[in-house]
C-alpha cells in the first residue's frame, strides 16, 4: 500500500486497536474506546508520485458499525476532481481508505445514517 502499513490487534485481545505507520515510522495509535470517543476520521496523507496509492485516510467506524464513505479531492486551477476510495473494515472498530490518481489535496468522509459525524481534512503529504 505504498509507504504506508497498518498492524491491527483485535478485540480478543481486550481491545481492539490500530496503529499506521509511514516509510515505517509510527503516525497513529487507536484503541478502541467504549466511552464514546466518535471521532470517525482520525488521519489522511497523500502522496506526491506515480507508483501506489496516493490518497490514504483512516479513522474509527461509525456507533452503528458501517462502513463511511471516503472521497479524496484535488482543487486544481481547471478545477477539483473527486476520486471515491477503496474503504475496508479492520479489527471491528476502525477502517483504512485508498485511492489512485492524482495526489490528493483532503479527504471527506460522509457517514450515511449520520451527517453530523460527517468530516473533512486537509491531507498531510508525503514524497
């Protein structure tokens, strides 16, 4: 997945947690939290180059368990594309999102049965 990697422990193991990494070196941690900790995105990079993903978000899943929608952006001068990203579910409580083209600029995660939830952010870049 480019340069960046995941290592997910599942809830068997107490709680279930997250922890990305890029080019090796640790971003994030997330444990999974019953005290209502609903921050459903937590981090969006994007890479500036050809090979790979370029567009990489992560977060924690919604209360009600389903997956968001993510949707990666580039304002541009002939204006902004929108590439809708490859979402997976990880260790019951979080979810990764990729996507390909041209480096993105921010993420947007719309949470369908909750808009207030619903979050955009500007994306960190890497080389």
């Amino acid at each position: 997945m480019g340069p960046w990697s995941v290592r997910a422990s599942p809830a068997e193991r107490k709680r279930a947690s997250l922890e990305v990494y890029e080019f090796g070196e640790l971003l994030d941690v997330m444990v999974a939290s019953a005290l209502g900790d609903h921050q459903v995105l937590r981090g969006a990079r994007c890479r500036v180059g050809t090979d790979g993903p370029t567009g990489f978000a992560w977060g924690r899943l919604p209360i009600d368990g389903s997956l968001p929608e993510i949707t990666f952006t580039n304002g541009g001068l002939l204006g902004r594309s929108h590439r809708p990203a490859r979402v997976v579910q990880l260790a019951d409580a979080f979810w990764l999102a990729w996507a390909d083209g041209p480096p993105c600029g921010s993420v947007q995660v719309r949470v369908p049965h909750d808009d207030s939830l619903s979050a955009r952010m500007r994306a960190g870049r890497t080389s």
